[in-house]
C-alpha cells in the first residue's frame, strides 16, 4: 500500500484481538531503504515482508524497530540473515531483546532520540523517543511527508495499552506539536489521518478514563482493579479483560502518585515452587515440541528439493527408454 511518495505499508491480517485488523511494516526508500519493524516470528510475516520486497525491487539497507514486543521484533534475527541488513534499536531495547537480536555486534545500530536516519535523496527520518507504551518505545518522522510512524505508541483501530501514563501522556501531547504533521503509520490497525486531532483525542480519552476510574469509586467503596476494570469496560471482549486491567492499574499508580486516590494492601500469593517447576517444565517441552516440528517441516522442505535434482529411482527399477526410429 502506498502511503506517501517513498513510504509504503506492508499491511498483514491479523486475528488477534489487540492487533485490529492488520500487523504492520513499513518500507520507506530514498537512494536507500528501511524498513520499520519486522512483524512476528511467522511465516505469514516473513513471505509478506520478501514478497513486497522483490515484487518492488526493494533492497534493504537497515531494519528499525519501534519496541521490543515479539509481534513487531520476531524477524530480527532472519531479516539480518536473509535480507542482509543491519538492525537499529534504541539502547534501552537491547536487554529487552537478549537472544533474540543479531549475534554480531556489528550488525547492531544504537539509535538515540533526535537523531536522523538519512536514506538519500531528501528522505530523512528524525528518531524519537516516546516511552509510555513501553519503556523502549520509538516513533520515526518524516517531515518532509507528514508521516509519523508509531509502533504501538498509538494504534489505528483501538487504544494501546500503557505501562507508564505520564510518560505516554509526555509523548502523544509531543507528537502532536510535530511541524507538519498529517498521517500515522501505526503498528496495527489502517494508517491514519488527520493525525493530530487523533493524538489529542488519545490524551483526552486517557484524561476522561481517569474520570471513569474515580465514578468507578464513587460509592466509596475499595474495589480491586479487575473490578473497577469491570465498571469502566462494560461489555468489553473477553480476551481483552487482561489488557485492560493493565490499562486500569496504570491510571490507578498514577492517580495515587498524584494524591487522588488511597491504597488498601492487599495480600499476594505465596509462590508454589512445587507448581510453578511443573509450569516451566511444561512450557520447555512445547518449546522443544514447536522446535522439532519447525526442524521437521524444514528437513521436508529441503527434501523435496533435493528430490528435484535427482532422477526418480523410486519409480523405476529401470526407467523407460526412448529411440529415434
């Protein structure tokens, strides 16, 4: 999908009930191209990615990401080995993506909020960082076209989730002052315009959730946060309630921190080692299980073709023969 003169958006469907719509990556070109996050470990993410690529002719020179999240960081790996390019993360990224990032250092680019990404040709993308979402986050702007793209820091079909809402408040009231400014790239979700009236709504939204959290309370009595959850998200879908109570729990420390609400303790489970060694065991065997069944789908694969540079002695004892007459 063509976003602007050298921005295109590799839109991938997506099921999930927090990623609406779409999983997206970007690919923005000027004499050289990037592209900005690298989607799931999946094969659906890796064949989108390659096929837009040779379809447009696409070489690419640097992979960047937005943050750590599995489903926009899942490639890294593969995207250095097979698409040759280096990757670009922030510094407080690199933790968060231990394992799971190029092992050559040198294949690392540590970028730093205000610095500029220049692929040629006029096309430079200011890095900026905009935590909030997640202590890591990252959005890239290219002024020249309006373009913002924003990872997680805001979606295009429904709110984020937040682990630090002044942090994320700091940043979308920051995103919206940007000179210029007319489309979001998003992570999930359609791009968006009128980019922003978006970004303040997201912040007048946060503000009027506070509101709801407080109604919520009203009555005086001290409710957990999975019951306020329940209030302020009347009939919200089911596989969002975990989210959701995260979204709440943020607005709760920060209206604490800010002296409008009080806490009463509460008392945490003791850890059972006995379930929670069964637990690990448990997750080690599936990841051994998916392990072997992805080794065995590729021993398949390269069987077959192999296969093909052979003669099919598994037909014949001896083949058939063909003379002139």
């Amino acid at each position: 999908m063509q976003v602007s003169a050298h921005v295109r958006a590799v839109q991938v469907p997506d099921e999930h009930p927090m990623h609406p719509q779409f999983t997206n990556m970007y690919v923005v070109s000027g004499e050289r191209s990037m592209v900005i996050d690298s989607g799931e470990a999946m094969d659906r993410y890796r064949w989108m990615l390659r096929g837009y690529l040779a379809a447009t002719g696409t070489e690419v020179s640097l992979l960047a990401i937005t943050h750590h999240h599995f489903d926009h960081t899942g490639n890294l790996q593969w995207a250095n080995e097979q698409l040759h390019c280096p990757v670009a993360l922030p510094a407080a990224s690199l933790k968060l993506l231990k394992g799971k990032l190029p092992k050559d250092a040198a294949q690392l680019r540590i970028i730093e909020d205000g610095e500029v990404i220049d692929l040629g040709a006029g096309v430079r993308l200011w890095v900026l960082s905009t935590p909030g979402h997640t202590v890591d986050s990252v959005c890239y702007y290219l002024e020249s076209e309006g373009v913002l793209f924003t990872g997680d820091t805001m979606l295009g079909g429904s709110t984020t989730t937040v682990s630090d809402l002044d942090a994320y408040l700091r940043s979308m009231r920051m995103l919206a002052d940007l000179p210029g400014l007319q489309t979001i790239c998003p992570g999930h979700g359609p791009v968006l315009q009128d980019a922003r009236k978006r970004l303040l709504d997201v912040v007048a939204h946060r503000e009027g959730r506070d509101r709801q959290i407080l109604d919520a309370l009203s009555d005086g009595e001290p409710l957990a946060a999975w019951d306020i959850m329940l209030r302020v998200y009347p009939g919200l879908d089911e596989r969002l309630r975990r989210a959701a109570t995260g979204n709440v729990v943020t607005h709760l420390k920060a209206m604490r921190a800010r002296g409008e609400l009080r806490e009463v303790a509460g008392k945490p489970k003791k850890p059972n080692a006995a379930k929670q060694a069964k637990a690990a065991q448990k997750a080690k065997e599936r990841a051994a299980l998916i392990k072997a069944a992805e080794k065995a789908r590729e021993d398949e694969r390269k069987e077959r073709l192999r296969a093909q540079a052979q003669p099919p002695d598994d037909q014949w004892l001896v083949p058939p023969k063909f003379a002139r007459r």
